[in-house]
C-alpha cells in the first residue's frame, strides 16, 4: 500500500470522540481516520457495454482481503450513505479494482458507474465471503458467472494463475449480448496461457447462435462434474436455476446471489413492529423483508449485502415470528439475533433497534 495513505494511530485522548477526530483529519486529508476503513476512486474505465471498473484507494484500516471476497461500499446519493456489496480485485500496487454494473433504476450503481468524481471517497467494510480457494487448490473447480457475477470469478482466477493454474478450471460466463461481457481479453488470454483453463462465452440473445440458458445447458463432461467443486454467483434466479440444474451430479455447489430473490406474496396484510431502541412503533407488510420495509419507512438500519451474507443488518429480536425469505423457515423464539435484510415479519414484532 503506498506510504502516502500511512497515518500513525494518535495515542488515545479520553475527551476526543471518534467522530470528533475522524471530522478534522479527513479535512487534512481526505482517507485519514482513526479506525474507519475508507477508500477513494482514482481511476474509472468502461468494462463493457454497460459496466464501468472502478480504481479504488483504500486507506490502512483496510485488513486486506481474499480473492472471491467482497466488501460493503458506502455511498452518499441524494444525501443519504447507501450501501452496497461489490466484488474487489485486488491489484499489485494494493488498490481495489471493483466492476460495477449499472443496474436500470439501481441507486449505487448508476451513482458509481456515471456519476462519481474521481477523488470521491467511500465508507469500506472489511471484507467478507467463503467462496474462496483454500490455501492448495486440489479440486477441479466449474465457475459459473451470469452479468456481474463474473467480478469474484476474475479475481479466482487471477489468483490462480499467479499459482500457475495447479487444478482444471472452467469458467462458464453467461451474459445477453456480447458486448455486456467484461474481461473478455483477460479471460482469453488467461485461456491462451493455460491449458488447464477452459472459457466459454454464452450470449443467450446471440442473433447468429443464441446460447442456451444454465437450466437448459448441456455439460457434456459428466464424469468430471461428479469430481467438481462448483462455484454459481451472479443474480438470484441464475443461481437457483444453476443449482436445480446441477443438484446431486456434482461434488459440491456453493452460490452467492447478487439480487435479492423475487418472494412469492404468500403472506398477506400487515403486522405491527415496536423499535425499542428508537421509541417507534411502525406498519409494515407482512412477508415483505424488513429492510427495505423499514426503509420505506424512513429507518436506516445498518447493511450491506442485502442478501444474508455479511452479517451487518443484524439486530436483536424480543419477539414476534419471522419468516426466512430464501428458505421460508419461520422463528418463533424470543431474545435471537435477526438478519433485516432476509426475514419478513409473520406476526408483530419488538426488534431492538
Ligand atoms: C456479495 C455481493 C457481491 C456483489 N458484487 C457485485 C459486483 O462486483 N459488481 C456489481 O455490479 N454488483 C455486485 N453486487 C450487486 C450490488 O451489491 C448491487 O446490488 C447492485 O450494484 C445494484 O445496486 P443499486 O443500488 O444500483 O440497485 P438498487 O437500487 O438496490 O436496486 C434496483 C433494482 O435492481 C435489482 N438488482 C439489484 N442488484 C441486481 C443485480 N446484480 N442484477 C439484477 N438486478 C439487480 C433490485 O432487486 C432492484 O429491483 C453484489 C451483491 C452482493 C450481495
Ligand atoms: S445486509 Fe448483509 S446480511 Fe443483511
């Protein structure tokens, strides 16, 4: 990491808040805090079509992370800190090189895809995610990307191949058009370069040769997908269909969605929730998840994924029945802790918060 983003810690003086501190030394300069973790963009290229690679600095608070990780990135848009998931790359010179798709009618993307300054900084979490290598790949590895999903797969198999690609690998990219791929020339390359890395560019509204989806595709190498430890990212109804299509013929299938799924409206009405903490009592829809519920009522709980992965929307539950949004499992039992962002409200709810 360059030095220039290095500030020592100040021995801690009992009267200076965090905040206090962090308010002054970002006007000297703009990544020095106490604790916080921030970053900064210094470079922005077109990806694709549409998605942008954005070229982050972060400060040294930042712990570093594991290639298929992801971080939380907070943004100010209309005046408000949003934030989101996005899947770094890590660089040589200790930047984050993050792929941003921009999403029709989506907040942070478009804000970070268009409109973002170069020099602009950003709120960073430290990183989270299992889908990893372990530390000597063994095992022959699919990936499969569908739009964005690709980011965590690139930076595998960066990874990789500075290993030089010790296990097969086959990515298996799915984009509309052609020209929505990213990394295209990296892929190919990677491809060229390595024997053992298999690529194959699917674009299903292809005019010439349309690609079929990943429930309708033929993997034609059977005996090798039952030795395959597959990794599926990109939006939730891609993910759920690769694993229907795969399910009991390969060695293990580990997903992350990008997109929350679509719920199934089988809870109607609405129930009451009691915020202990903040002395509000509110109406919300039952079977809606809590976050974007409460949201729509003017809260701002802490998140980040959205989707149940990085733990940041959690909060305390005293009672009430919840229903899991991805597995449609209720909980009834009082005084748990309770991802917002993943739970609907069954009956009325008092959440610590
Ligand atoms: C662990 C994780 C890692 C991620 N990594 C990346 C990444 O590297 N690059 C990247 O571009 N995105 C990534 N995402 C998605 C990202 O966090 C945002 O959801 C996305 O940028 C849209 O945010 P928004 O504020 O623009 O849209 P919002 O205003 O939140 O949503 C607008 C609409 O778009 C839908 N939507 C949200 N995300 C997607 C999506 N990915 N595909 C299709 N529809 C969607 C929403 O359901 C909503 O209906 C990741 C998500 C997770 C959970
Ligand atoms: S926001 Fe990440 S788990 Fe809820």
């Amino acid at each position: 990491m360059s030095t220039a983003y290095r500030n020592a810690t100040p021995p801690p003086i009992p009267w200076l808040s965090e905040g206090f501190f962090d308010f002054w030394s970002t006007r000297v300069h703009p990544l020095w805090t106490l604790r916080r973790p921030l970053a900064r963009l210094v470079a922005r290229t077109r990806a694709s079509a549409d998605a942008f690679t954005l070229e982050l600095q972060p400060n040294r608070h930042f712990g570093g992370l594991a290639a298929g990780q992801h971080v939380n990135l907070g943004v100010e848009v209309e005046g408000r800190l949003t934030t989101r998931s996005y899947s770094p790359t890590a660089l040589p010179n200790g930047r984050l090189a993050i792929t941003v798709k921009a999403i029709a009618g989506g907040k942070v993307s478009n804000h970070l895809a268009h409109q973002a300054r170069i020099g602009e900084v950003f709120a960073l979490g430290q990183a989270f995610g299992e889908m990893v290598l372990p530390a000597q790949p063994a095992q022959r590895l699919l990936l499969l990307a569908a739009g964005s999903g690709v980011t965590p797969m690139r930076a595998l198999l960066r990874e990789l191949a500075g290993q030089g690609m010790p296990v097969k690998v086959d990515l298996l990219y799915w984009a509309r058009h052609r020209l929505e791929l990213c990394f295209v020339d990296e892929l190919q390359a990677l491809a060229d370069h390595h024997p053992a890395f298999g690529l194959q560019l699917l674009t299903t509204r292809d005019p010439a040769q349309p690609a079929a989806r990943v429930d309708a595709h033929e993997f034609s190498d059977v005996a090798l997908l039952e030795t395959a430890r597959v990794l599926a990212c990109g939006p939730a109804g891609f993910v759920q269909a690769a694993q229907q299509r795969l399910q009991g013929q390969v060695a293990s299938f580990q997903s992350e969605a990008f997109s929350p799924p679509q719920l199934h409206a089988q809870e109607q009405g609405s129930v009451q929730v009691q915020l202990l903490n903040s002395g509000r009592t509110l109406i919300v829809p039952r079977g809606a998840a809590l976050l974007p519920a409460l949201e729509a009522e003017g809260i701002q709980p802490a998140s980040g994924c959205r989707m149940g992965i990085c733990n940041t929307c959690v909060c305390g539950k005293v009672s009430g029945v919840t229903r899991h949004t991805l597995t449609g499992d209720y909980a009834d039992e009082p005084s748990t802790l309770l991802k917002l962002c993943v739970n609907s409200a069954s009956t009325d709810l008092v959440l610590e918060l």
